[in-house]
C-alpha cells in the first residue's frame, strides 16, 4: 500500500490510498507448454474424421503393421538385438571402441571397421539401433558410429544379391556401390560438420585411463560371433528361387540358431561362471516346444528368450550387468520404435496395402528420372519401414507401375537405412541437430545417386 496526499481548491488535504500491483498468480511460461498439448488434442479429438473410409481404413492399417511388426522383429530381431549391444556395454572395453572407432582413430581404420562391421548383419533400419547406440555410449566417433548406423541396413550382402536377381544386375551393382560409399561419406560429412565436438571428443580421450580388460579379444570375438549367428540364422527369410543354397540354409536355419545358442551357454558356463545344470535346465525347457510343436518355432525362440534372461539375472557379476545393460537399451528404444512404426503405418500403410496416403499417387510422383521423382523416392524411402529384404518386392510392383529406375535406386540407398522409427530413437541418442543432419545427408546423397543411375541407364 502507498499513500498521496493532494491539495482542494480550498486548501484542504486528501489522502488518497493507491492499491500497488500484486505479482500474477498466473506463470504463463510454465502453463504454454501444457496448454499447447491440452488444445492440439482436443482439436483433433473435435476433427477427428471417423466417418471416413480411407482413415479408418489408414488406422486398422497402423495397427496391423505394429501387429505384423511385433510378430515378425521384436522376438526375432531386437530382443537379441538388445543383448547384443548390452553384450557391448560390457564386454567390450572402451579402450578397444576408442582404438578402432574413436573420435581419434585412424580415418582408413575407423571406416573401414564400422563398413565391414555392418555388412555381416542382416537388420533393418530399427534392428541395428540398440547396437549403434552400445558403441555410440562406449565412445566411438561420430563419423565411423553413423557409418555402422548405415551400413548395417544398407549394406546387407543378402539384399544386394537379390536385388540383382529380381531387379536386375544394373541396380543391383548400384546399390553396392552405392551403399559402400554412402556409409563412408556420410560419415565424414557428419565428423566434419560436428569437427569442434570430435576433436574435443579426441582430445579428452588422450587424457582417459587405459581400462582393464577381463578377457582377451579372442573370448570376446567368439561370445559376439554366437549371439550374432542367432541373430542372422534367427531372421533369415526364405529365399524366391527353391532348391538353391540360400533356400538350403533357410531349411535348417533353427537348427542353426540353437547350435548358436547352445555355444553361447557353454561359453557363458566356461567364462561367467554359470552353472553348468542351469544350462542344461534351460536346454530341455527349450526342447520340449521345439521337439512337440516344431510347426510354430517363434515358441522356442521365446522360451529360450525367457530361459537365457533367466540364466543372466540368477547369476552373479557381469551377466546382471549384461542385463541390465541390455534393459536400459530395450526401455529407451521400444516405446519410440511402437509410436514410429504406428506413425508410418498410419501414413503409408503396409506393403501391398494403403494408408492415408494413397499409392498411386506415390507411384505416379515416381515416374522417369526428374529431380523432383528423385527427391520423392528418398523423401517417401526415409519416412516409410522396410523390414529386411520387403524393399525388393515392394519396389519390383513399384517399377512395374511406372516407377523409374533413378528413382527406384533412390528409394533402395535411402529407405532401408531410415525410417521413420528410426529417426525417433536416433533423436533420443543424437539430439535432433545431428539426426537433422543424418537424415539430410542421406536424403540429398540418395536424390544425387538416382539422379546419374537413371542419367545412365537411359542413355
């Protein structure tokens, strides 16, 4: 309160009680957030569009991809997935990623490891994350962790080869090379637009501890060569052509896989101190689905799941640690791959099927080699899921519908590599400059590439 005093005509005083402003109760730079959230989704509750055909149709869509996606990758892919990059997370030694992937590392060693790193596996876009994101934490560099991040899906040896076979050996050889450069010069764009952020990377590396290491390199190299020969033999897809070598390996490729697992537990019982009958236990809760419904192996898959999370969280020292781990990774990726993979569904729809997008429209945007039918191919490639391999079937109507070849090797170099789930989980580990970034860089590098091919072959 303040008082004022002022004077009448005839000379008397008043005293006049001015009221000073109270502080607002009301923070609106706390409430605009909140507000924001609570408006946009009444607005689209308010217009939401039920009476339309093609939206409900674009919903049972989304939900039929997410369906299709947790029958067909979580077990298979991302669960092992997970363990491989918790396996990361411990036992490979920080020491070791910074030697042949760290920010200071030769350029010729450190790209060159990353590509062949990521040719053996044979994952999608969303597969390789959990393991991009285990020797991202370890301390590689940004240039040879974004190289792995592509190549993993991108230089996939079984699609290239049937690329050729369905596609022809023109694109097919494209996609090779084009793969192997993409993976590379992505990587150096990316280590040269964040330089200031590697080289202090680098040089805060110079000061750090040489860690200890438990085991030698050998041991290490075979624990990852068992879980990835699960991982591989786990996801390897029937082949188009019968009675070939690729369709031979597909018939025993469970037979594979539990060779694999079994090596694993013998070298977890030799080196980690498990119990020898806890494997065996394990094995024969294994064996009874296998050998009683061998018609439906996804249930011994999952029993053996659940039986080697069991081995690892029973056990004391580095196998908590591995699980733990391999937790942390699956709790931060899951939830974003489901709202992406919900997200492109909704949008794009399945292969084969349409969401709120229709696909003639896309097949029509596609034709010839124009920089705009380019550019849509890698825009659409980026957004929309391709699961190992369906990119092939999934171009081979497009192209039949009109597509252009230019632009049907751009959507190869950029579709498998991205997605739209992929963009999501890469933001929560990169932050959105770099995924901007990322994703740029291999959108701009895909339109260029389809641009020449499509140049060349209609010469």
């Amino acid at each position: 309160m303040s008082e004022t005093i002022s004077m009448t005509p005839s000379g008397q005083t008043v005293n006049d009680t001015i009221e000073s402003e109270e502080p607002s109760l009301i923070d609106w730079r706390d409430m605009w957030k909140p507000l924001a959230w609570i408006v946009g989704g009444f607005l689209l509750f308010f217009f939401l569009p039920v009476d339309s055909g093609r939206f409900t149709g674009a919903v049972i869509e989304s939900l039929a991809l997410a369906k299709w996606y947790a029958k067909e990758h979580v077990l298979l892919c991302l669960v092992p997935a997970f363990f491989i990059a918790g396996g990361v997370g411990v036992f490979v030694s920080q020491g070791s990623v910074m030697k042949y992937l760290g920010a200071g590392a030769s350029k010729i060693l450190s790209y060159g490891v990353a590509s062949v790193s990521g040719s053996v596996l044979a994952v999608c876009s969303c597969t390789v994350l959990p393991l991009f994101a285990g020797i991202w934490k370890r301390g590689a560099g940004l240039g040879p962790a974004i190289a792995f991040l592509y190549s993993g899906p991108a230089i996939n040896v079984l699609a290239i080869i049937l690329t050729a076979r369905i596609l022809g050996p023109d694109i097919g050889a494209a996609r090779a090379v084009g793969a192997i450069f993409f993976s590379v010069i992505i990587g150096l764009f990316m280590h040269l637009m964040f330089r200031r952020e590697e080289e202090a990377n680098a040089a805060s590396a110079m000061y750090m501890p040489t860690p200890e290491v438990e085991r030698p390199l050998w041991q290490t190299t075979l624990l990852f060569a068992a879980m990835v020969g699960v991982l591989v033999s786990a996801t390897w897809g029937r082949p188009a052509q019968a009675g070939s070598f690729w369709s031979a390996v597909f018939a025993v490729k469970w037979l594979l896989a539990g060779g694999f697992a079994l090596l694993l537990g013998i070298l977890m019982v030799r080196w980690m101190h498990v119990k020898l009958y806890k494997l065996v236990l394990a094995g024969v809760v294994v064996l009874v689905p296998a050998l009683m419904v061998p018609q439906y192996p996804l249930i011994a898959f999952s029993v053996g799941l659940i039986a080697f999370t069991t081995l690892l969280t029973t056990t004391r020292g580095e196998t908590e640690s591995w699980f733990t781990a391999s937790w942390d990774f699956a709790k931060q990726i899951m939830p974003l791959l489901l709202a992406g993979v919900l997200v492109a569904g909704l949008l794009l729809g399945r292969p084969g099927a349409e969401g709120l997008i229709p696909s003639a429209l896309i097949s029509s945007l596609v034709g010839g080699n124009s920089l705009w039918a380019n550019l849509f191919a890698s825009v659409v490639g980026a957004f929309m899921y391709f699961a190992t391999l369906t990119e092939v079937p999934i171009l081979q109507g497009l192209i039949g519908a009109g597509m252009g070849k230019g632009p049907a090797l751009a959507l190869l170099l950029a579709g498998p590599a991205l997605s739209l789930p992929n963009m999501l989980v890469i933001r929560s580990v990169l932050g959105t400059k770099k995924t901007v970034a990322f994703v740029a860089l291999v959108v701009v590098m895909a339109t260029i590439s389809g641009l020449i091919f499509g140049g060349l072959v209609t010469r």
